[in-house]
C-alpha cells in the first residue's frame, strides 16, 4: 500500500531584497568613495603675485625686480591672436621674437595679457601652453583688479 503525501504549495515565495540592497549600496559608495581618492585633479600651477602692504602702490627699490625692458608683453585678442604692440604676430614669428627676447635677457619674463574679460579661459590656457613650450619657466601671467 502506498501513501500518498499531499503536497501544499506555499501561498507566496518572498525574497526580501532589503539586505541585498544595503550590501550592494554599500559597495557602490565604497568604489565611489576610493575611485575619487585615487584620481589626482589636474590644475595648472600659477603662482599669484604678494602684495606688500607696507608700499601703499610706491616703486620698488629691490634690486632683484624686473626692470621695463625685462619682461615681454603678449597679448591676447577675442579671436586667439596674439598681439605684440597693437600688431598681430604670426605664431612662426612670435617664436622667433620671444627666443630673442630671452637670449638678450638673462631674468627676461614673457608676460600673456588678455585683452578683456570676454577672452576664454581656455584660450588663454591653450595660448599659456604653447609660450611655456618655448619660454618654460619663464612665463607670467598679467592679471586686472577687476
């Protein structure tokens, strides 16, 4: 004689997703958390000029500072152009001008001055990058109060 065995389905099967959900949030803000750790920001370095406030706008007498015929002025138009005295300069030329400028001055700066406010950062940076490729170190920017 065989017995049968009645087998009753369960009303509902439940998975409970709460304990799933913490454990994987919580992975997620760990990678978050160590991928932003370990990305380095990139910036460029400038170096801002000190006031002294002693001097209230007087001549600086120091004998290190940078004379008038030491420090080349670039600017910078709305269009990317870069000027030399009011007059566009090829980028050949402007080359040419400032590896002269630096060999006949020993402390001599190559300063970039935007023209106005509504020049790019960008601009500025991309124009930034291609002097320091040729003047290294030697490179400034002038800067407004604004």
């Amino acid at each position: 004689m065989k017995i049968r065995k009645k087998y009753q389905p369960s009303t509902s099967a439940e998975i409970n997703l709460t304990a799933l959900l913490d454990v994987v949030f919580s992975i997620l803000a760990f990678f978050i958390l160590i991928s932003s750790a370990l990305t380095v920001p990139t910036s460029i370095g400038v170096d801002l000029p000190i006031t002294d406030q002693k001097t209230n706008g007087e001549v600086n007498t120091d004998p290190n500072a940078l004379k008038s015929g030491d420090i080349f002025v670039i600017t910078l138009d709305t269009s990317g152009q870069m000027l030399i005295d009011g007059k566009a300069i090829p980028p050949q030329q402007l080359e040419q001008d400032i590896r002269r400028f630096l060999g006949k001055s020993s402390q001599g700066l190559v300063v970039l001055n935007a023209e106005n406010t509504s020049v790019s950062y960008q601009m500025v940076i991309n124009r930034l990058a291609e002097i320091r490729a040729i003047a290294g170190n030697r490179v400034a920017i002038a800067t407004s109060r604004s």
